[in-house]
C-alpha cells in the first residue's frame, strides 16, 4: 500500500498557509477598505465584518465588484433573469442599492451596509433584553 507523503506535505502546507493568515487578520488592527469594482468602477467599501468572514473561510482574495454587481452575477449564475433585480435608494443612507425583489413599498429598503448594520443591532437589542430577564429571574 502506497503513501503519498508529498501530497499530505502540500495539503499540510496549504492549511499552515491559511490558519497563519487567517492568525495574522486576528491580530492586525482590520480596517475598511475602499475597492474598486471591476464590472461598473464605482468604489465600494470592503467592511472590517466582511474581511472577516473572507478571513473565516480562508479567502485570501479581496473582492474584485462591489454588492451590487455580485447580486447581478449571482442571480445571472443562478439562471435568473437580472432585469427582476430592482435598483432602489437605501432608506437609511440614501446610497443607490439593487435588491432581488420588487420592494413593495411598505417597508424600508436597505443597502448592504446599513442592513448589516440594522441586523446588528437588533441582535444587540435581544441580547440586552435576554440579559434583562435573566438578571430579573435571579
């Protein structure tokens, strides 16, 4: 029985190679960073939250086009037809966004950014408000 000890020696490597980077963004101080997008060259911000979900799953490219084209190359990839994609203003930020929806008007619509944003904080607020019940329970 053959053992391919180069093989393992390279895939040992690869995982040195990404758990080290993946250390090294831990460690560094991330900041956001403004990126240019190749498909429509506006500039777009790569966030410190997405840096680390690249870093997480061992991505060590930056992204090459902003959320926008990425939502048309998805629903293109996907098989989809892109003109069901609609371009809104986000509500918070009034930054021109598209989303895979026709919004219906009833309800905000928010750019990547600012949704993230939003999410955060109403996780923040839940955890608050379990901390609230649980310091009253006790």
């Amino acid at each position: 029985m053959s053992h391919d000890v180069t093989g393992e020696k390279e895939g040992a490597k690869r995982l040195n190679k990404v758990g080290l980077l993946a250390q090294v963004c831990r460690y560094m101080a991330i900041q956001e960073k403004n990126l240019t997008c190749r498909d429509c060259n506006r500039v777009f911000i790569f966030s410190v939250g997405e840096q680390e979900f690249f870093s997480a799953k061992g991505l060590v490219n930056e992204p090459k086009r902003c959320p926008n084209c990425r939502l048309l190359m998805r629903v293109q990839r996907s098989g989809d037809d892109p003109s069901r994609t609609t371009e809104v203003n986000c509500a918070e930020c009034g930054v021109p966004t598209r989303v895979p929806f026709q919004p219906k008007g009833y309800r905000p619509v928010y750019c990547t950014y600012c949704f993230r944003s939003k999410k955060a904080e109403v996780q923040e607020n839940k955890e608050v408000a379990a901390g609230d019940i649980t310091a009253l329970a006790v």
